[in-house]
C-alpha cells in the first residue's frame, strides 16, 4: 500500500486502484470440455485448459434462470473442482472462466445439471 502524505493538518491521500477504461475483456481461447458429475449435495466440475498451465480459473454458478456468480477459484493447471453444499433438489447451471489477465478472460459455454 502507498500512503501520500500532504501538506500539515491535511489528510493522507491512498491511491484507489482502477480498472482499464474498456474494462475486463472476453479474449483468447475459453475452456472446453465442461462436464459435471452430480453428487447430489456436491458437483464435480471438470474441463479442458487452453492456456496449457498458464491461467487460473473461476468457477461461475447460478441455479437454472439466474445470472451466474463466482463461486471458487481454481490455480493454475488445475481442471477439476468440486462444489459442494448445494440443494440436491435445485438444478444448477455453471460456466468456467479462464482468467489470462486482470482484464483478459475467456468463458466457456454454461453447463446444466440434469435433475429429475
């Protein structure tokens, strides 16, 4: 952290990080290969990395219908995780993000659980 100091009696100005005037981008190769194995309570994310080790990875989720979330983050050359504490009752729809750069990323296509 980087603290400026002003003239006596003003207070210390602290930077504020910004993001890029275009904002986070979609660009490069996304994951493929999504697939889930239904544990009921818990669901196995599995896919493929196209940035070979390179790139971390989030883990979006959202029940059917609604607008995907952040759910875990997943390092580099890692292509499994598991999402647990969930309604064994509720379908779930997930996407994979690949995160190149603070504001480069790449999402593969939502999968969803298929829940009698």
């Amino acid at each position: 952290m980087v603290v400026l100091i002003g003239r006596e009696g003003e207070k210390p100005v602290t930077p504020v990080a910004t993001a890029s005037a275009s904002g986070p981008q979609l660009s490069g190769a996304p994951p493929t290969g999504v697939k889930l194995k239904d544990r009921g309570s818990a669901i196995d994310v599995t896919w493929r990395d196209p940035s070979g080790g390179k790139a971390p990875f989030m883990i979006t989720m959202a029940r059917e219908g609604q607008q995907l979330k952040p759910v875990a983050q997943v390092g580099l050359g890692k292509v499994r995780t598991t999402v647990a504490g969930l309604n064994p009752d509720l379908q779930y729809c997930f996407a994979v993000v690949v995160v190149y750069t603070s504001d480069r990323y790449a999402s593969s296509n939502q999968v969803c659980t298929e829940r009698g």
